[in-house]
C-alpha cells in the first residue's frame, strides 16, 4: 500500500479565492457529495470567519492536471465551506452557482442598505451588526448611495431620485441641484463646512460602529 504524508498549512480566503479563478481548485471532485449546507450553517460560518475565531481544518490533495500538467487542489473535505466563502464574497466564481442554493452575491448587490439587511440576515446572526444601526444612520446610508449612483450613472432616473430624496424641499441654487454642486455646496458658513463634510463625518462614525 502506498502511503503519502500529509502537510499542515495555514492559508487565507484570498487564497482560495485566486486558486477558484485560476481553476486550480477543484471544489467538486467525483467523490463529493452534492452541495447542500442549510442557510443556518453558512450564516454561522460566516460569522465565525468575521469574528477571526479558528474553523476546523480543510483537507486538499495536490494532483496534476494532465492535459497542463500544472498542480491542481482537489478538495477531499471542506467542500460546504469553500462554497459557502467563495459564494458570499463572488457567487460568479462558482460555475454551478444556485441564487436558491447557494444564497450569495457579490459585495455591490448588498446595496442599497435595505437589501444590505436582508443579506445580512441569511449569513450573520440575527443581521448584526448592520441591523444595529439606528434610523437616521441607515437614512444617511441611503442618501449616500443615492449620491453616489446620480455621480456614478448621471442619467435622469438617478439625477431625479437625487432631487427628490436628497435635496427634497430644500432650496438650493441651481448650481447646487446636481452631485457636486450639492456636495460643495456650504451648509454652514462660520466655520465653514461644505456638505460633502457633512456626510463623511457620520460616514466614518457608521463604518466604526459595524466593524466594532
């Protein structure tokens, strides 16, 4: 009987990540079982891989492609959770992706925030922290995101959901009623600050309190 040793080696997510993309990864060799961890199980994945608490050890066996030649990772156990990462941080990494199964998307489709909620659910336990912010955080959270897709997009749908939903009834000049003439705009003249300060100061405090 051939015996081969085994090797005890710390890598990180990114890791997984860049094998995934390159396709030396194999996720799904023949003699896996087919994808089926429960929402509650990849929430508390998740959960604990924010937390930095350590999470059981994942077994890989190097062979060879042997078209390339090139070394390959099969996954002997650990398949759920790999899946479970991969499809949290970028499901288009996964070839066989299921929104039904798999329940995760890209970073950019959590916003906006309501949805950031929603997702936030499905992988932390009960939302947090991103449910633990208070009203008027989450409305400058949407106003922010607002902003940002009438700078990003410029067209007239996302120019009039700006004017309605952040400028509103304000009066401003009409230098003022696109993106950046709003953000330059004073909101207070002694000491002077711009209202782009006025938004990044809370931003920041929002940021401090989700990664707290």
């Amino acid at each position: 009987m051939t015996t081969q040793s085994a090797q005890k080696t710390t890598y990180k997510v990114s890791d997984f990540l860049s094998w995934q993309k390159i396709g030396s990864l194999l996720l799904s060799p023949a003699f896996q079982r087919r994808p089926m961890w429960p929402i509650g199980a990849k929430s508390l994945l998740i959960d604990t891989v924010v937390r930095d608490i350590p999470t059981p050890m994942i077994f890989l066996r190097e062979v060879r492609n042997l078209r390339s030649l090139e070394p390959q990772r099969q996954v002997v156990d650990g398949q759920q959770r790999l899946r479970t990462l991969i499809s949290f941080i970028d499901c288009k990494l996964l070839k066989d992706f299921d929104e039904a199964r798999d329940s995760g998307r890209p970073y950019a489709d959590w916003l906006p925030f309501d949805r950031t909620e929603k997702r936030a659910e499905m992988f932390f336990r009960a939302g947090r922290p991103f449910t633990n912010l208070d009203i008027p955080k989450k409305d400058t959270l949407r106003k922010a995101h607002l902003i940002r897709n009438a700078i990003a997009h410029a067209n007239r749908s996302s120019i009039q959901r700006f004017e309605e939903d952040v400028i509103g009834v304000t009066p401003v000049p009409p230098r003022e009623r696109y993106p950046a003439g709003f953000l330059r705009g004073l909101l207070i003249a002694a000491p002077p600050q711009t209202r782009y300060e006025d938004y990044v100061a809370p931003l920041v405090n929002i940021a401090r309190d989700i990664t707290r």
